[in-house]
C-alpha cells in the first residue's frame, strides 16, 4: 500500500507545468515602447529629417500685430532722497504706455503725471528702494496714481526706461 500512495505522489508531479506568461508580456511591453518611439523620432524629423515637399508647400505664418498703442516719454526726473539718504538721488525715465489715439489727452496731462511721481518718489525712503522686489511693487503704485490723474482706460501701463540711484 505505500507504494501506492507513493506512485500517486509521483503521479501528481507528471502533470504538464504551465507556461510562463512573461515572455509574452515583456515582448508586447517592448513592441509598444519601440513604436511609439519610432513614431516620435520620425515625427519630430531626428529620423529622415523632414520631407523637402512639406517645407516648401508651407505657408509663410502671418505676423499677428499687437494691441494698437502709443508711448508717451515723461520727462526725466532726478530725486533727492531727503537728508537720511547722505545726498543721495534717484534718477527716474519711463514711457507711459497710451491706447492709439489718446496720446494727445495724456499728453496734455503730462504736467500732472509728473507732480503725482515726483510727490510719490520724494516720499520714499532709501529701504524702500533697495529691496530687491521694490521696484515691481513702485510701479504698480505708481501706475495706480497715474491711472487716478489720467482717467479710466487712458494708460494702459508704466514702462521704466531708468531707475538709478547715485
């Protein structure tokens, strides 16, 4: 009877050992990746290069214009930053940037642009300069101001041509 248990043991073992599946999936993973890379040198012209016949049957692109605007110069102007400042000045150019058409209105205000950032940069201290961020958060106030003297929808921004200090 031990040889019995024993041969149906044995027999047990005989049965056919199912295939491995990795071989299978590893060679779908690796035709997927060579495809799509082959697909991506070709279509980015690193194999072949780029067919002569599309280059030349390609339309030049159209230049898009931008917004139809004018700049109007404010005058120079030199700020003494006061006596805690050990006669220090500020040297200040900027564009202001005008819709077309309105530049003859702001214009015409240049005067009053130039007393509000003349009041305003006489009002500020040296610290206030010589933070590194400082000027981005200067000419949002400034813009702010002119956009009060000017009226809405005459500036559209403040350029700084110069910001120095001596």
């Amino acid at each position: 009877m031990a040889e019995d248990v024993s041969e149906e043991i044995e027999g047990e073992d005989d049965a056919p050992k199912k295939k491995s599946k990795l071989p299978l999936i590893l060679g779908l993973v690796l035709a997927l990746v060579g495809g799509g890379g082959s697909f991506f040198a070709i279509y980015s012209g690193m194999l072949f290069g780029a067919p002569a016949e599309d280059t030349e049957a390609e339309e030049p692109e159209e230049v898009i214009a931008g917004p139809e605007v004018e700049f109007v110069a404010v005058d120079p102007m030199t700020i003494s930053l006061g006596a805690a400042a050990d006669n220090r000045h500020l040297r200040f150019r900027a564009n202001l940037e005008v819709p077309k058409g309105k530049e003859d209105g702001v214009t015409t205000l240049l005067p009053r642009v130039v007393d509000v950032l003349n009041s305003y940069l006489r009002a500020l201290e040296v610290a206030d300069l010589e933070d590194p961020a400082a000027l981005t958060r200067l000419r949002a106030q400034m813009l702010r101001r002119i956009q009060v003297v000017t009226g809405p929808g005459q500036v559209n921004d403040l350029l700084v041509m110069e910001f120095v200090m001596n």
